[in-house]
C-alpha cells in the first residue's frame, strides 16, 4: 500500500522486468528472485517466474475468445495440442469460465473479466502473482469475490502472492502475511495488518483506514490497547456500550424539479437494459447512483431512449448532444478518455471553441474555472506532467467550463488513494454548495456514505430503491439483491448487538461533527 505516486507500481515493474527492459533508467542496489539478479533477464524469462494482472483487464486480453486468451501463454511456450487443451480446461474449470470459453472478453462483467485475467496468468504456473489494483474497477461483490479467489489460489498453488492496492479494508477481507507501507520511494512499514494498524501511519500516509476501526474510535474505544486489529471478529468490544439511538431518517421532498424522467427504455437488439426508468432530479442534490451507467447515457443523450424528459418542466427529449452537454455535464471515470489536446488552458477552452464563444471571453471563463479547480498555477502546464487526480480536476474543469446546472461522475474515485479521494470529493462539495447538483456514479459504499444524501440503487435496468444511503446499506435483502456488500459498521453493529441503521448514522453524524 501508499499513495498515489508513491512508488509501489515501480517497485512492482521491477519484479516483473518492465523495468530495466521497458522503462530505462539508473539502477543501484540488487534484486534477486531465486537468488539471481532479476535486472540480468529478460521480461520473457521474469515472465516465467512473475505472472502480472493489471489494472485494466481490457488491456491485458489478446484472444478472440476466452480460450484464446488462456491459450496464448501456451501458444508462446509452444505447448503441444492437447496438452494445451487440457490446461485451459482446468484453469477455465478451477475458475468457472468453462459457460465462458467461446464469449468475446471484453463482453464479460468486470468479475468475469478479472477471472478471465487470472486464469491467462495461472496458467503458467509462475511461482510469484503480482496483482496491480485488481479491484479497482470492480462492484464492491465482485471485488469481494476477488479476494476470496485470490486467497484460495494462494492456498491450493501455494504461490507467493503480491498485491498492490488502494483499498486496504477490502483485501483485508482475507488474511494477509504482511504489509509493506511505500511512501516517496521507501518502504515506511514491513509488518503484520495487526500492527500497522496500531500506529498512525495509514492516515499520515493517504491510506484509508477500516471502517469498523474509525466508527470504534468515534465509540470511545481504545484503538492502541487493542492486541488484534486486522479481524474485526477478533477485537474484544465487551468495554463499548452504545448509547446512540435511531433518529428517523427524514428524506427531503423533492421540490423544484430540475430533471424529470418518465417512462424511459432502452435495449441493445432485443437486450432490455433500462426498463421503465422513473426518476426525478431537484436542484443541489447529491445523489449516488449504484449500478450500471447505461443510465448516465441516456441523461447525456448519448443513446436514443423511449420516454420524456422534461427540464423545469420544458420538453428536452429531442435536445442535441450538445445542447445536453449544457444542462448535464458528464465526467468519465479515466480522465485519459476524455482529454484531447495537449496544454492544460486549450483543453478546458475546448468546448467554448467549439460553441464559437469569442477569445475574450474565453479566457476569462477559462482562468475563473481553473482558480475554481485549484488548477489556475498550472494553467501554461502540458496535461502529461500532472498526476492522475490533477488530470481528473482538468476534465471536472473542461466541464465546469460550459456551467452545466448538472455535473455528473462516473466513479470520480476509482483508483484513488485518501489524500486524493479526500480532494476530489471535498471539491464536488464545493461546487454543490456554489449550487451544482451532483449525481455520483459509484461502486464505492464509503464514498456514497459519506458524500451523498440519496441512493439510487439499480439492478438488471429497474430502479430497485430510492433512499438514504444509510438505509441502503443496513437492508440486507437489497444488499444481497444488488450485488452490494455490507460496510464494516454493519458487522460491528451486529458484534455489539445494536440495531445496524443507529450505529450508521451514528458514525454519520460523528463524521460530520468532526469535519465542521
């Protein structure tokens, strides 16, 4: 773990030889697999010892197909025929891609995809797996799953296993040997979860701590004299007596209709994938949507959809694109998607260009959007010298620009780490306090907990709730229904024997309490 730049990608590009063979540069020191010098191979002789899943599954397939995909090692290594196919068929059994074998990849869920990944490595069977961020991309089940899956291949192929990754809290969720915290290039911390979790490096390094542990301290208890941290199931809670009592959430009327959707459909060919979509939008929400984001489509105009919209009332169903884009505007996940020129200043004027606003007044939109963004001293900047979260704030700020009423985000954290997550998030606050409505798309649980007043859960193109996030995640029907998980807080409140819904909004409350 540590924070975004920190060095643990680098270090991870060492073992596997993407550096010294890709990525030149001055090397000191010694690095030893096997006891022989890894900067002494090639990537295809690490290849045999370190079996890499990236980040982005999309861009690791090489086949046409699932088979083709595990087959291609083996194609490499020219392994016989039937061997061949007798080792895809046990990898694709072992981690149930067998339904999946003659589906394209990139047609998969993102689960499926990272099975498919991790079956395309093991089959190798290298004595070391190194996983960057696997569950970056993922539903809070899926990537649940995931580390279920990892831990049992570690188990059964006994190999040594690496994991870099954001989201401490989730790969918690099986038991680790060790934890190594990276910060400015050096190794801060070499220890067990347990004691790494006793000391205050976590915070003072961007890294998120558990949930359970921040609702614990919020209850008095004594975090330092605890001897077990890493396993909830494990911490003596006998001491804590929860006062706290459940104070009826009350959702707010919506009132002035910005949005409005009735009756909204849409399918790929004879797919339905949204299914009679009623939804209505008031003016500075901060809603969270949980599910697919077909539906961000659909408010953007990207796709043709049945049924009205209706802006303060007025028709826009047959808006252009463009004219959407001034009403709603629409943040993708990868701020590498969206960018297309190369200075910081020409890509947040590009859509003023484009409209034929004069240069005046463009540049006088553009500066103010930038001091906005905290981007105004970069503003004569080439984008390739920022950081993934200053790129985030250009394509906020190329948005920002055109001052839709509407910003909506497609996983504005994925990928973060706290320091960074901590920003962009306390900055959507700002803009919804300058009266922007802000519609989230999101996986994270302790983002829509903590940053939204409305839950809009989704599940096979019905909309399946509309509540207080609180709500939402104390419903373990719907929990279970939408592929969600439940927080730490739901499983300490069961530990304690209180009612899950108080102990959220008790450390609700106590959160907002301490960022007054």
């Amino acid at each position: 773990v540590g924070p975004s730049g920190c060095g643990k990608s680098t270090l991870g590009q060492c073992l596997n030889g993407i550096i010294p063979n890709i990525y030149h540069g001055e090397m000191t020191g010694s690095l030893l697999i096997q006891g022989k010098s890894v900067f002494d191979r090639s990537v295809y002789e690490l290849s045999n010892l370190v079996s890499t899943v990236l980040q982005d599954t999309d861009g690791q397939f090489i086949g046409l197909s699932v088979a083709e995909d595990l087959a291609f090692a083996l194609e490499n290594d020219m392994v016989d025929l039937p061997t061949m196919r007798d080792r895809v068929h046990l990898w694709a059994e072992k981690l149930e891609l067998l339904s999946l074998l003659h589906q394209r990849p990139q047609d998969l869920s993102g689960g499926q995809k990272q099975r498919v990944s991790l079956a395309g490595v093991l089959i190798d069977e290298s004595p070391i797996l190194l996983f960057d961020e696997p569950l970056a991309n993922l539903d809070p089940k899926s990537g649940q799953d995931t580390i279920e899956l990892i831990d049992q291949i570690h188990a059964e192929a006994g190999t040594t296993t690496i994991i870099i990754e954001h989201r401490l809290e989730d790969v918690l969720y099986r038991a680790i040997d060790r934890i190594v915290l990276i910060n400015d290039g050096r190794i801060l911390f070499n220890g067990s979860p347990d004691d790494l979790l006793h000391t205050d490096l976590l915070a003072a390094n961007g890294i998120r701590e558990p949930l359970y542990l921040t609702t614990l301290r919020q209850l008095g208890f004594h975090v330092k004299d605890a001897t077990q941290l890493a396993t909830l199931d494990q911490i003596d809670v006998s001491s804590i007596q929860f006062l706290g009592e459940l104070v009826p959430i009350q959702q707010p009327q919506v009132q002035d209709y910005l949005l409005e959707l009735k009756n909204v459909q849409f399918a790929y060919g004879e797919k339905k994938v949204l299914k009679d979509i009623h939804l209505a939008i008031s003016r500075g929400e901060k809603i969270a949507i949980v599910g697919k984001s077909t539906l961000a489509k659909a408010l953007c105009q990207f796709i043709e959809t049945e049924g009205s919209y209706t802006w303060q009332g007025q028709n826009i169903k047959n808006d252009s694109i463009k004219e959407r884009a001034e009403r709603i505007g629409y943040v993708l996940q990868n701020p590498n998607q969206m960018i297309s020129t190369t200075m910081i200043f020409d890509e947040v004027a590009l859509g003023l260009k484009l409209r034929g606003v004069a240069e005046e007044e463009i540049k006088k939109r553009v500066l103010t959007v930038l001091k906005t963004c905290g981007l105004y001293e970069f503003r004569h900047w080439p984008i390739s010298a920022l950081s993934f979260g200053q790129k985030k704030r250009v394509t906020i700020a190329s948005i920002l620009v055109l001052n839709p009423e509407i910003i909506l985000l497609d996983e504005p954290t994925a990928g973060q780490d706290q320091h960074n997550y901590t920003e962009i998030m306390n900055f959507l606050d700002e803009l919804n306090q300058k009266g922007h409505t802000i519609v989230m798309i999101t996986h994270d649980m302790q983002l829509m907990l903590d940053y939204s007043e409305r839950a809009i859960v989704m599940l096979d193109g019905h909309i399946l709730a509309d509540k207080a996030p609180a709500e939402v995640l104390t419903d373990k029907k719907l929990i279970q229904a939408a592929n969600l998980k439940e927080t730490s807080i739901f499983s300490l409140a069961e530990k304690l024997e209180v009612d899950p819904l108080a102990l959220t909004e008790f450390y609700m409350r106590e959160r907002e309490k301490s960022h007054a």
